[in-house]
C-alpha cells in the first residue's frame, strides 16, 4: 500500500472487517436478504453497487458545498437516481438475463441505506480522493459480505455455484446426490439469508472481542 | 468403589480443567452429587429441573411406544391391506409391530438425542458452564414429530441447527425464546419438504417404493381433506382418537396425548390454563368454518371445502395439534408467564393452528408454525398484562388516596370497591 498513506488505506480496508457496513453498522440488509440466493445475482449486485457508491460519493463530494443543506437530500437522491439508471441500463444492454431478476433490486440501490448513509456522513464533509476510497472501501465490505452469503446459499441450497453444477445432478442422482444428499430448500428463501448473517456476525464477534456492543 | 464413587473421585480430577463439565454432567445426571452446601439458608426440594424434565420424558413414553407400534401397523397394513376386523391384541400389539417400528423409530431417537447432547456438552466446555438439562426433553420430542423415514443425516442437520441456532446463540436453556424441538421441525419442514410432506413418508417404505409395482400411499387424514377427499379414508372416529392413523411418530394417539397431558396437569408441570385455552381456539376457529359451510357462503368446489366442512371438535384428534398443545405450548420457557397471558397465548395458538390447517393446503399441518408465531409474542402479550396490571393498581392506589372519616360510612363502601 504504497500509494495510499496509512490513514487512506484504513479507509478501504476498516469496511472489509471491523467496520463493515452489514456485520457491524447492521446497513443495506433488505438487499443482502433479497437477491443473494444466487452467486452470479450477488456478484452483480456487489459490483453495481461499489460503481455507484465509488461515483457517488466522488460527485457528492464535488458538490458538497454547492448543496444547500436543506435540499441536500434530494439532490443526492438524484444522484443515486442517476447512477442506478445507469447501471441498469449497462445490464439491459448487456445482461438481459440476469437484468430481468435483478431490476427490481437494481432499482433498490436507490434506497439503500449504505449509500445514503456514507454521502451523509463522509461525502459531504470530505475531499473527493478520501470520499472515492470510502465509497469504495464501503461497497468493497458490503460486496464481500453479499458474496460469502450467496456462496453458501447457493451451493446448499441449489448445489451450484455460478449456476454450475457443482454437487453433481439431483435428478440423475450423480456425485453427492447418489448417497442420499439433498439440497437444502431452506437456504432458497430470504430468511435464511438472515441466519446466514447472523453466523458471520457471531464469527466475526468472536474472533474480535472488542466489537460486541455493550448490552 | 461404586460407580457413584468412581464418577466422584474422576469428576475431583477434572475439577477447574475444561472439561470439568463433561464430568460434571455425567456425574449428575445418574447421581446426585456428593457435594452439600454448608452455611447460608437455601431451599430443599426435589423438583429442580432435572425432575421436571424427567416428568415430561415419561409422559411421552407411552406416546413414544405407541409410534413404534404404529409405525409396524402402518406398514404392515399399507403393504397387505388393513385388518378386516381389527383387535388391538391380533394386530397392532405384535412382535412384527415392534420390531419393525423399533429398526426405524429408535435411530431417530438415538440421533436426535446423540447430535444435541453433543453439540450441549461443546458448547458446555467451550463457555465453562454445567451441561444444562434443556436438551433432554427437546431430543425425546424430536423424533416424535417427524415422519417415520425421515433419512438420519437430515435430522442431525436439523437437530445441529435447532440447537445452535434456536438455543446456544440466545444463551442456552432457559434463554431461548422460540421452542427448539419446534425450530428443528420447522427447518426440517422448509429445507426438505418432499421428506416433510405429502402422502409417501408418513408410512415405512413409502418414498422408496413410489413409482414401483409395490407403490403404497399413506395420505393422512389433513392430507386427504386438503385435497376434498374426504369421503376417500376409511378411518372411523376411534382409529383417530386411539391413534392408528399415519402421521408423525407420536402424534397420532389423542388418548395417549391426553393421558399425558392430564399427568402433566396432575403433577403440576406444565400449565392447564394453556391447554384449556388451546383447545378452546381450535373449537373456536373450527365452529366458525362449520358456520361458514352451514351458511352455505363457499361453495363446495372451493379447495378449502374440505377442511371446513370437517366438524369442529374432530380437528383435536386428528394431525398433530393435540401432541403441540399439550406437549410444546405448554414450554414454560417459551410460552407466556402470566396467567392471563396464559389464556391469551394458548387460545391463540389453537386458533392459528386450525386457521393455518384450513386456509393454507401447503402446510397441511399449522400447528408448529401457530406455536413458534405465538412464542415469538408471549414477551408483548406478557408485557401488556403487566401493564394492564400497574395501571389498574395506580388506578386503585388513586382513588384511594382520600380516605373519608371512618364516621361517614364511606371508608367501608371504598374497600369493597378497591378488594
């Protein structure tokens, strides 16, 4: 990390572990429950998200004292606005599969509370470089998350990854299938998202004591 | 040296290490200790939690015999046909009975209860406290409310989750706010459902010769009026009430259930007002279908006809809503603890049950997701009776604060209002 001084690098890498939007802040969770049933579906909405919050906070920033603060947060909706259209007319063009399940939840990015959050409380009183590294380093930690969680939905749930068969084939009954494995229906719906945060917040909190709230 | 002796003098060993509580466990699950308080005023009794443990497990016994019974019964008379002329003696106490209900009841009891004991005693060690006694009951439930095939592995998997997830996490027994027996029956049910559902597993063989020459089907009764085929079982109103119906091991007998409920009233474990006011929710809810069948405001094609049409008091006997209220509603940690709560808590599980039963033919069975519901609100509806109790004495203690002359006559009138 040569490039970036000590107190920048922190700002990409604290949202990786012991400042994580979704394990430590408890932000941007309707998402993580909605879309991560799929790796593929996870992985697309973690990169969209890290364009718009990388590009957002950069433009935030910029205009940080242009907005008047009693507007301020309907023109960083615009902005959010525009950034999603953006990105969802990138996955129309070239996506259109997998734009036809995400579009809702594309559109969603609008309303998630980590974007809103980090212009909020970083964008608007920061430089533009520092606010790029935070948007950045956010949806960097809010991606990880919803990657580790599509993993393991995915593959106990639908045995792929990536929509590859990884398990072997249910209905011809090859590979684990053949000595009575089952997938795992529980892990297709939402809530089981839910419980699967539970347990890297109870990992990540009993690694690093320090961050258990005080009750 | 005895094994009392033995257990004793090993457990002295391994005091202060970390596995201390292993031994502990051991120790003081077959013996009390040897250890006596010495100073201080402390209570003497017998009733500590392992004796109401013990009392529960031994009201299901009979229910747990049973479903051994009737696992052979159900096989044995969906493969050759059922017994023209049925007696308990001839058919259903036999050695085939209960050697085949023995091969695929008991492995289900020896999982449930090997995987959550283990996973209590990791976890025992991994903190430094006693192995707590909540599993004992939990791992007797367990198998008693699956089907009989239910493969071994699921089971473990569910039973690994109910424990960690239902009741290590929330801090152990006593802590947990959803029934863990239940959670285990509820992740079995939305992760495998093939195996939770439908007319193949309730009876032995059922899923493996599905689609052979040797199909056999065993719908159960919910099952058959899901589907508005009522007038297809041929089961008479005592095969339901005794039990020999298919359906989950040990739920089908009404009578055993009400035996052990009535032992479990008698001996003061678990609470009456619950499964008197269960049972009054499921009548409820089950008279106001029959009303609505008798006011002819659905139709008979409507796909909830069926089960609407059922007659009200038969929905207890039937499926497993007896076995949940008498058996998990009744879970003094999960259930309300007021007495009015109680009332509350309990009449709406057995409205729920039979509304879910009724209106959702996916869940043929609502009873475990209407008591986890109602777990889940026993804290709120605790919380609004204490309320409602603070208020009515501040209530009191305000129109009391002026006390007439004794003279007057008053003095007497305001005690009989505020007693």
């Amino acid at each position: 990390m040569a490039i970036l001084s000590k107190k920048d690098a922190n700002l990409i890498l604290d949202p990786l572990a012991d400042n994580n939007p979704i394990t430590i802040q408890v932000l941007g969770i309707c998402s993580a429950l909605a879309i991560t049933a799929e790796l593929k579906a996870s992985l697309v909405m973690a990169v969209s998200v890290i364009f718009v919050m990388g590009v957002g906070n950069v433009v935030i920033s910029l205009l940080r004292n242009v907005i008047p603060s009693k507007i301020r947060i309907i023109a960083q909706l615009i902005v959010v606005a525009t950034l999603v259209i953006v990105v969802d007319q990138v996955l129309k063009a070239f996506a259109y599969e997998l734009s036809k399940t995400l579009s809702v939840f594309v559109g969603l990015i609008i309303t998630n509370c980590i974007i809103m959050g980090r212009f909020e409380a970083f964008a608007l009183g920061n430089g533009v470089w520092r606010s790029f590294l935070d948007g950045i380093g956010n949806a960097l930690g809010y991606g990880v998350i919803l990657v580790i969680i599509g993993f393991f939905r995915e593959l106990l749930g639908s045995g792929t990854l990536f929509g590859i068969p990884v398990l072997g084939d249910p209905i011809a009954k090859t590979g684990l299938y053949s000595i009575g494995y089952e997938n795992n229906g529980f892990m297709i719906i939402p809530p089981a998202a839910l419980i699967v945060v539970g347990i890297i917040i109870w990992v990540q909190r009993s690694r690093n004591r320090a961050l258990i709230e005080e009750a | 040296m005895g094994l009392k002796e033995n257990l004793h003098q090993t457990k002295l060993k391994f005091q202060g290490k970390k596995m201390a509580p292993a031994f502990n466990a051991i120790h003081t699950f077959l013996y009390s200790p040897n250890e006596t308080t010495h100073s201080g005023g402390h209570v003497r009794a017998v009733d500590d939690l392992k004796r109401t443990m013990n009392t529960v497990i031994l009201a299901l016994v009979p229910c747990l015999l049973f479903g051994i019974f009737n696992a052979g019964y159900q096989h044995y008379s969906a493969v050759n046909g059922f017994p023209a002329d049925f007696s308990i003696m001839e058919h259903f106490i036999t050695w085939d009975n209960f050697w085949l209900g023995a091969i695929t009841v008991l492995p289900l009891v020896i999982v449930s209860y090997g995987v959550g004991l283990a996973i209590e005693f990791v976890f025992a060690v991994i903190k430094g406290h006693e192995v707590e006694e909540g599993y004992l009951v939990t791992g007797m439930l367990v198998p008693l409310i699956v089907p009989v095939d239910t493969p071994l592995w699921m089971l473990a998997i569910a039973v690994a989750f109910g424990v960690v997830i239902g009741k290590e996490v929330f801090g152990g027994t006593g802590m947990n706010i959803l029934n863990p027996a239940l959670t285990i029956r509820a992740f079995l049910f939305f992760a495998y459902p093939t195996w939770m559902s439908g007319d193949k597993v309730w009876v032995h063989e059922g899923v493996e010769r599905a689609g052979t020459a040797d199909a056999i089907s065993g719908e159960t009764i919910l099952g058959y009026l899901a589907q508005n085929k009522g007038a297809e079982f041929s089961y008479s109103l005592s095969d339901m009430f005794f039990g020999f119906i298919p359906g989950s091991v040990g739920e089908t007998s009404a009578f055993l259930i009400l035996l052990g409920g009535l032992f479990l009233i008698f001996t003061k474990i678990a609470s009456w007002r619950i499964m008197v006011s269960a049972v009054a929710g499921a009548l409820a809810m089950g008279l106001i279908f029959n009303g609505v069948v008798a006011a002819e405001w659905i139709p008979e094609y409507s796909k909830f006809y069926g089960l609407m049409e059922f007659e009200f008091w038969k929905h207890l006997i039937v499926g497993g809503l007896a076995f949940g209220i008498v058996y998990m509603a009744t879970d003094p940690v999960t259930g309300s603890q007021t007495n009015k709560g109680k009332w509350i808590y309990g009449f709406l599980i057995g409205f729920i049950s039979v509304m879910i039963r009724v209106f959702n033919p996916g869940y043929p069975e609502g009873v475990f997701l209407a008591i986890l519901l109602m777990n889940v609100f026993a804290p709120t509806i605790d919380h609004y009776v204490v309320r409602g109790n603070v208020r009515k004495r501040m209530k009191r203690l305000k129109n009391a604060t002026i006390l007439p002359k004794p003279s007057e006559g008053q003095a007497e009138e305001l005690k009989v209002e505020t007693a």
